[in-house]
C-alpha cells in the first residue's frame, strides 16, 4: 500500500442481484480512475433456498463467475483483489462453507460485508463526491435495503433491511410484473417497515439514492425528458417527477419495459417495485427532493482503501477542488498556471465589485474563480475550437462535488468566446436559467475571457491587477514581473468584451515589478 502514488485495485462487488468487477488506478495527481467494469446478472438472491442455503447451483454460478474474472485480472496484471459480499451471502446461513469453496476453488478470499459496514461504504462514497451537506441515503441492492442518515457530510445513523427489489419481488409480485393489488401490498409493507426508523420520519432532508436501481430510474427519466446532458451522478428528480415515472412505467407490458431505453434488461421485472419503494421512502422522510448517486459500495471500498494509505487524498467538505485539479491535470493545466488564473479572476471580480460595477455575491466569487481554473482547456484538443472542446468537455462529463445546473454554469463560463458563441451553447438550457442569470454568466464569461488573455504564454507572468475609475474610464493597472509581450497584445484585443460589460471605455497600464 506504500505504492500509494501508483494504486491499482480490483474490487469484486458480489451482490444479490448482479456480480460486478471494477478495476481502479489511483495516483495522487489524477485521482481515482475506473478502467474497467464488467458485470454479470447472477441474481445469487434466487439460489438461498428455502431452509436459508445457498444452493449447490448457486455456489456453482458464483465459483465460475469469480474464476472467469480472475482470467481478466491476469491478463490486466492486477493482483491487489478485494471482494466484498452482501446479502445473498451474507444472509446465507451456509456462508462459511461459500467462503471456504471460493477460496478452494479460486484462491479469492471472499470479505462478507456486515450490514454496517455495507451502509458505511455507501455513505463515503456519497459524501466523497457530492456537495449536498445533510441528506438520508438509501441503497436498494437485490436483498438488503440500507438506510442511512447525514448531517453536515458525519454519520448520524444506519439501518439495513432485510429486504431488497429481487426479494421484494418474490415476495409479493407473482407474474412478470406488479398489479394495482400487489403494489398495494408491497407499499404497505415497506412503510411499515421504513416508519419504525424515529430518525429519519419528517427530516425533511433530500433523499440521495444508490445502486443499479436508482440508477436506471434516472436513466429512464433522463431518456424520457429528453435530457440534454449526459451523465446521472448528482442528477436531480423532483416526487412528481417519480411519481409520473411511476404511473408511466405500470402501464406497460414486461414486453415493452424490456425494450425501454435506459432501463437495463435485467431490471425489467423489479424497476417498478424499485419506485415504489424510493416513492414510499420520500413520502416518510417528508421531501420532494431526490437525488442519484452513481457511486456507492464500490466507490466507498476503494475510497476506504486509497484513506487507509493516504489519510489526506480526499476532502469530503471541498469536494469540487480534488475534482478540478483531476481535470485541469488531464488537460495539460499546471497547478501554478490554475493558482494565476484563480487569483486573477477574483481580484478582477472583487475590484469590479468596488467600483459598483456588480453587486458582490460569494457564490459568484466562488463560481467565477472554480471556472478560472478550467477556462479553455479545451485548448488542449485543438487550439482553434477550443471553445467548443471546452464547453462540451465539461458540461459531458460529471464532476463531483457539483450538481448539474452549477456543472452547466461552469461550462458557459470556462468556454466564453463571444455573445454568439454563448448563446449557442445556452440555448438547449433556457428553461434552467432566467434571463437575468444568463446575462449575469454571459458577463463574468466575458471577465474570464479578458484573465485568460493576461495569461496566455502559461508563464505567470501577470501577478496582480487593479481597478480605477476616473471620467468613466476604467483603467486597469497589471503588475508583472518579466517580459509581457503576448499578454500585452492578447489583453488589448480581449478588452472589448470586458468594455461591453461595463459600458464604459477600458484603458490597460502593464507595469513591471521587480518581485522579491
């Protein structure tokens, strides 16, 4: 584990329903990285029989299964496996004996995950890659339900149930699908059921879901809405948007969900009972709120293992800048070119704010200065459409610690080459923004524009810059230390944008200093 600049890991996630191989590279610059994820749907829930054991045939299944992924992690050169186990092992009460023949028959030692640590492991994963502070999580797998609750990103409580969509399934569902009476039932049971937790009745809080179900559920949704973003992490659903979801799904035949997009085949038969119980769960928690995460166990294991040899890789109340050093690392971005371009913009954001040109807001600073960071890296794929490259870079990939109404404001920002420019990207985005935000982005778009320029040869030359009016003129006096040429020349061509902001004519002084 000292090899922790250099990490490769595979996790074995053994589940009730599917058994899933992810493999991880970890590095201290790029951060965590998934390369690799195959799955298989196994459904080892249906193999305990009925006097609680795992079937010979289900043993079978999992023995050939978990040697089938030891032959792709040979060939990827991975030898550092961790494989965790949950309720359809766990709930077996033959489980020693499953533990004892993989090892016979594999070499891979099977790690049963208790119900704690199972909601543990989700939890971390939710609070390493979201900004939401408080929220109830709900990971629905195929034979346990865990629940838990956080305040200000600390564990307040966890509960796991005994139940999950494949044996909510054959426990109350007897066809391929759900009827009105049967639904009915299910919801009766699971309300009963979530109402015996005190701690999370009418808290109020956002209700952030985990695992394949929940995932399809906004895949679907996304699917029907016509989404114009890709991506589910941190994707937000409103109660009547499930409920809607809900009503549409019932209607159709097993037939017609098996073709649906978005829906993965092998969710077909339990999507429906997946809604009921995260529509139930809202209807007890008393919000309106629901939130996906797309990472969970998985995410939470290898998390917990890259901590155990690094304490400080990963910050869960500054969640977007890990994040961003990721992305700006990837496209060629130093951290001494991201720090100039972050200073940059909040001194020029700050000054503007004194002489009343803006009203200052916090959560614009901190908007303005985190697209700083990015601005135009899209450069990295082609100079002469940078802008292009950049806006989709960013608004098509997800980037934890930012929901996707921010993710879509950081693009606008970090891709502004003109008002044209801006209001081609904008336009699939109307609904989310008022006229009054986008013109406020399409401004500080065009500030960002005008940073950039001080720093175009990447050499940090431009240290510090000042505002002052005098006649309606804005003089803007830049500090520097060593030759300026390009920037000089890059500024005076990007000033008119920054003249149209202010409406007022702009004069640029460069001055050099000699730094201590």
């Amino acid at each position: 584990m000292n090899h922790m600049n250099n990490l490769k890991t595979a996790i074995i996630d053994i589940g009730s329903n599917t058994i899933r191989l992810v493999l991880y590279k970890y590095d201290k610059n790029e951060g965590l990285h998934e390369f690799g994820n195959i799955k298989t749907a196994a459904r080892l829930r249906t193999y305990l029989l009925p006097s609680g054991e795992m079937s010979e045939e289900g043993m079978r299944l999992l023995s050939q299964t978990l040697l089938s992924f030891k032959q792709i992690l040979e060939d990827y050169g991975v030898t550092d496996i961790l494989a965790a186990a949950t309720a359809a092992v766990r709930q077996a009460v033959n489980r020693d004996e499953v533990v004892e023949r993989m090892k016979r028959e594999t070499g891979i030692e099977l790690d049963i995950l208790s119900e704690e640590e199972e909601a543990y492991f989700g939890f971390l994963a939710v609070v390493n890659s979201m900004d939401t502070p408080s929220a109830v999580t709900i990971d629905i797998g195929g034979g346990s339900t865990e629940i838990t609750l956080f305040k200000n990103k600390k564990l307040q409580k966890t509960y796991s149930f005994p139940f999950g969509t494949v044996s909510l399934k054959q426990k109350f569902v007897s066809g391929a699908i759900m009827n009105e009476e049967e639904r009915q039932a299910l919801h009766v049971y699971v309300k009963q059921q979530f109402e015996t937790l005190n701690w999370i009745r009418k808290v109020n809080l956002p209700i952030i879901a985990i695992g394949g179900s929940a995932r399809n559920v906004a895949q679907v949704h996304q699917q029907q809405i016509q989404y114009p973003l890709s991506g589910i992490h941190q994707y937000e659903m409103q109660e009547a948007d499930l409920l809607g979801l809900k009503r549409n799904l019932s209607k159709m035949t097993f037939e017609q969900l098996k073709q649906l997009d978005g829906l993965s085949t092998d969710r077909a038969d339990i999507i429906v009972p997946a809604l009921e119980v995260f529509t139930t769960l809202m209807n007890v928690v008393g919000t309106e709120n629901f939130q996906l995460s797309k990472k969970g166990l998985r995410e939470g294991l290898i998390i917990n293992r890259v901590l155990q040899g690094d304490a400080k890789a990963f910050d869960k109340y500054n969640v977007f800048a890990e994040n961003a050093k990721r992305i700006a690392f990837e496209y060629g971005r130093s951290e001494e070119e991201m720090d100039t371009l972050h200073q940059l913009s909040g001194q020029l954001y700050r000054e503007s704010c004194d002489l009343e040109l803006f009203n200052y807001k916090e959560e614009d600073l901190r908007l303005i200065q985190r697209a700083a960071k990015v601005f135009g890296i899209g450069e990295y794929i082609e100079l002469d459409s940078s802008s292009q490259h950049t806006f989709y870079l960013l608004s098509n990939q997800s980037i934890a610690g930012m929901n996707h109404i921010n993710r879509i404001k950081l693009a606008l920002l970090a891709s502004y080459k003109n008002r044209d420019y801006f209001r081609r990207f904008s336009a699939p985005f109307q609904t989310w923004l008022t006229r009054e935000e986008l013109k406020e982005l399409r401004d500080f778009g065009a500030l960002l524009k005008f940073v950039y320029a001080l720093n175009v040869s990447k050499r940090n030359v431009a240290k510090q810059l000042t505002l002052e009016m005098i006649d309606q003129v804005i003089h803007i006096q830049v500090i520097i230390k060593g030759s300026a040429i390009a920037e000089i020349y890059q500024a005076e061509k990007a000033k008119k944008h920054i003249e149209r902001v202010f409406k007022r004519e702009v004069q640029l002084h460069f001055k050099e200093e000699r730094w201590q």
